[in-house]
C-alpha cells in the first residue's frame, strides 16, 4: 500500500499498512501482548469511523492472538486484503 494513499486517512487507520509486519515481528520476539494490543487497537479505530466489517475482522485477529493463535491471526490478517483494500477505499472517500 502507497504511504502517500494511507496520509488522507486518519492516524489510527494509518497503522494498518504496517500491521502485517509487526504482527510477524512480535511473533518473532515471542511477544504475547503486542498482537493482541496491535489488534485491540486498530478494531477500535475501524469501530469508530464506522467500517464495521474491518473491525470485525481485528475483533477475529485479536481472539486468536488471545488464544496464543498467532499463525491463523496472520493467516486472517493476510486472507483479508481485499476487505482491507475496499475499506480503505471507502474510508477515503469519506
């Protein structure tokens, strides 16, 4: 995703372009608390600006992180691009 595309959307939503590496780089460390608080976080601002279906899918990604999940929540995380694409999208348009 362009950064240049992410800098019309509000700050919190900007963290999703980096979500997939940092989910791959707390699994690395062995960091339990990081996927879950990433994930915790970015429900909360898709909540809020109202693109329910991608908060719907960080509520997914942030039970299986609490469930110590941590390959299907990247696996939902990664199998969502286009949910992804589409509500960005959406949200820019806004």
């Amino acid at each position: 995703m362009r950064s240049g595309a992410l800098s019309a959307l509000p700050d919190g939503i900007r963290n999703l372009a980096g979500f997939g590496a940092a989910l791959s780089d707390y699994i690395a460390r062995g960091d339990a608390v990081g996927p879950v608080r990433a994930a915790h976080t970015l429900k909360g601002v898709c909540q809020q600006l109202g693109a329910q279906a991608l908060g719907d899918l960080f509520a997914e990604i942030e039970r299986s992180a609490k469930a110590g999940d941590y390959a299907e929540a990247k696996r939902k995380f990664e199998g969502s691009a286009g949910l992804i694409a589409q509500s960005l999208e959406a949200l820019k348009q806004a």
